[in-house]
C-alpha cells in the first residue's frame, strides 16, 4: 500500500507544470536543487578488507526539480544495469529532507533523513531499513567542476565513520 502511496505521489509530482529552471533554487530547495542536471559518475569502493579501492563501472544520474519546485527527484542509471530513483522533499516544520529511495534488486522502500550542515554538506542517515553496519552518505557542495558524494560506515555505533562507497559527478556529455 505504501508503495502505491509513494507512486502516486511521484505521478501527481511529475505531472505538474514545470516552473523556470531555477524553481528548485530558492530557499532550502537550494539545497539539493544544487544538483540538478545530468551527471557522469565515476566511482570506486574500498575492499571488504580495507586494503585498497577499486574503481566501479560508473552511471549516469539525473537529478531534476518537480512538481513547481517542491521536490527534487534524481534518477540513477548504474553502466551495469538496473535503475534507482529518489524522491526528496523539504520539510520546514523539521527543517530535514524526508527522502524515499526506490531501486531494482531492493526489497520495498528505503527511507532516508537529511540535514544540511553548517559546511554545506548534507548528511543523509538511513532510517529504514535498519542497517547492520549503521549507514551515512554524504553529498559535498559541489565545485567548479561537478560534486562528490560518499557512502559511508561506522563499527562503533556512529561514534566514527569511514568511507566505503565514493562517487565524482561531472557533467554529462554524450
């Protein structure tokens, strides 16, 4: 039910008359309207062993404004295959970001919460499922040059975080 919930939430969003190309970048939609645009990844993962990275097979991932500007939605396109998308919301009564992720292979919906620092960087901890290692990711401010973004892990309860899972996003160019 939450599925068909969330579906046509996502329908009724992409369905809406699209504003001005900065609709996602005022206020604190600016914070992940920041991102909107079409990406080229290149990533690598640390070995289970943590004796060095290796690198990935890389994606595309699109982030676009919806629905007059009241959520970002991104769509991530692994070189792989399968699919991913996410649909972020601001909530100004929590002032957080409540972020479904919905993916081939998942089983039923991830929910995320977020909250931009006072650097810039907006963290993102997984609330559900409940992850055994505890999971963040980080999305850095992005740069001249695109943006980065991290995936990482604590063994300690949160206390201490590393990183598992890097990404670099530069513009896409076919």
């Amino acid at each position: 039910m939450r599925a068909m919930i969330v579906a046509a939430a996502v329908f009724c969003l992409a369905s809406a008359p699209a504003l001005a190309e900065n609709a996602c970048m005022e206020g604190n939609m600016a914070q992940f309207g920041r991102y909107v645009g079409d990406w080229k990844i290149t990533d690598e993962s640390l070995a289970r062993d943590g004796s060095g990275w290796s690198d990935g097979q890389g994606a595309r991932w699109v982030f676009e404004c919806i629905g007059e500007g009241t959520a970002v939605q991104d769509f991530w396109k692994p070189n792989a295959g399968g699919w991913g998308t996410n649909l972020r919301t601001y909530n100004p009564d929590t002032e957080s970001w409540e972020i479904v992720w919905a993916a081939s292979g998942q089983k039923g919906l991830m929910h995320i919460a977020a909250r931009q620092d006072d650097d810039g960087k907006i963290v993102m901890d997984i609330v559900k499922p409940v992850q055994d290692p505890p999971r963040r990711i980080i999305f850095y401010p992005p740069d001249d040059e695109g943006w980065s973004w991290a995936q990482q892990w604590s063994l300690d309860g949160g206390d201490t975080w590393f990183d598992v899972y890097r990404i670099r996003a530069t513009l896409w160019s076919p």
